[in-house]
C-alpha cells in the first residue's frame, strides 16, 4: 500500500468512527432485536399465518376489517365540505394477478425515479429525516423488455442499474413468497432495503422508524405512479427475509429488506 492510499484508507477510517463510533453495536439493541422478531421463516409459517386463517373462515371479522375507524358517537361534530379526491389515488388498486407480459424498460425507469429519484442536489422524491436517505432500491427483473433477467441495484443519481446478481431469477423469487403462485406473472419485483445506521447515527433507534416511514413513502410514490402508467402493481410486506436477503446479496443486518413492489400487467 502507498502513501497516498494509506492516508486516504486512515481519513475513510476517521470519518466512519465519527459517524458509527468506535465501538460495535450493543448486543441487545432494541431496533435491531424488534427487526428480528419479525421476520418471517418458512418454519414458523403455519403459526405465523394463523391470523390469515381466522380472517377468512370469519364473517364477523371481514365485517369489522370493512370499518376500519375509530369512532365516538360522544364527541361533537364538524361536518367537512365535499372535495374531489385526485383521480390517481382514486384509481389506485392492490394487483392480485399478473398476466406475464414484459414491462418496458422506461416504463420501470419512470416507476424508480418516482420512488426514490434525485430531484435536486441531496434531494429525492419522498421525505426523508435529515435528508440522509438510508433506502436502497433492487430490482428483480424476470421479464423487462432489453433487460436480461437478474437482480439489479438502482443508483438514482447516476440513472442506472447495476447488475448483481445475473440470470433467470424466477423460482428463486417465487420462494421469497410465503404465499404459493402470489408472484406468478410478475415482470419484476422492486424490494425496498435499508441501510440503517444512515439514519440511526443521527437520530438513535428512532432512525429505525424513520427509515420504515420512508420505504412507505417510496411505494406510494410507486404504487402511484404505476396507476398514471397503466402498470398492474402489488405492495408486500409478507416475504421470507431470509430468502429475499440473499436473493438481492444483503446482510440483513447492517443492510435489511423492508418492503417490495410487485409490477407487471394485469389481468
């Protein structure tokens, strides 16, 4: 090693000590264990489906889901006028079946850059506390026109993919689904990773809800987006992270799965 690349790896070494410190994260981190806690695994599906169960043998309790609100009779009321809801997010649907036709390639350019593009210089398309934007977008691309399959990594300010990870992926993504046959069709799923201590160095364990609040932002962006352009979409929340994790080559730890968007063409 040279002189120059000593100093450089030395100056590298005090910043990353500034932001992270110098000692290693505590074993019994709050942020960290809930985050672990709920991840899902293909052994304990069966336990951790059981509300699924309920809910559907239960007319009672897809009744109640239909009045989601709380309500006092007890309190005074202030009648609002009527206003018109925007047409996109009047339109917006969950897709629950995908009909297997490629997406094109500015059609998912346009669907990232609404999620999380630059829009200025340190600036994106969502919020994002202390403007550090600790989310990473990875598209798993089984059928986008002039894109060969594989798992990709979205860098928003210089416009492009980068491969990860090449090759049919299509099986393998099917499997991050406790839910058989609920991606068949997709074109591709965009899932939302982050990189925690970009928030957390500043704000503590409350960055960790900060970064979940963002990866919400990012799929409605998207979800948005998808309905001005036509293109069937699906937010998920329910995924094995394990299997996702190493689909897109994450840690789960450091850098973690949080969130993913189906997009394809519906049926």
């Amino acid at each position: 090693m040279n002189a120059e690349h000593a100093d450089a790896t030395d100056d590298a070494l005090v910043v990353y000590a500034t932001v992270f410190g110098v000692d290693t994260p505590e074993l019994d981190d709050l942020a960290e264990s809930f985050h672990e806690a709920s991840k899902l695994h293909p052994g304990l599906a069966e336990r951790e489906t059981q509300g699924m169960a309920r809910l559907i043998s239960s007319d009672a309790l897809i009744a109640a889901t239909q009045r989601s609100v709380r309500r006092n009779r007890q309190r005074r009321e202030v009648p609002l006028p009527s206003c018109a809801v925007a047409p996109g997010l009047r339109a917006r649907r969950s897709a629950h079946e995908f009909n297997g036709q490629p997406l094109a390639l500015s059609t998912l350019a346009a669907l990232l850059e609404a999620g999380y593009g630059v829009t200025a210089p340190g600036r994106r398309t969502v919020p994002s506390a202390g403007a550090l934007y600790p989310l990473e977008l990875y598209p798993a691309i089984v059928r986008v026109d002039g894109v060969e399959p594989g798992v990709f990594h979205f860098d928003p300010p210089r416009h492009v993919l980068e491969v990860v990870r090449a090759g049919e992926i299509g099986e393998t993504l099917e499997a991050t689904s406790p839910l058989a046959g609920f991606l068949e069709g997709v074109s591709a799923v965009v899932f939302v990773t982050a990189v925690f201590w970009r928030s957390r160095f500043k704000y503590g364990p409350r960055g960790y809800r900060f970064a979940l609040l963002e990866a919400g932002h990012v799929a409605q962006n998207m979800l948005l987006a998808a309905t001005e352009l036509g293109v069937a979409a699906l937010p998920l929340g329910g995924f094995y992270d394990a299997r996702a994790e190493a689909l897109l080559g994450v840690d789960g730890v450091d850098e973690a799965v949080l969130y993913a968007i189906a997009l394809g063409g519906g049926r």
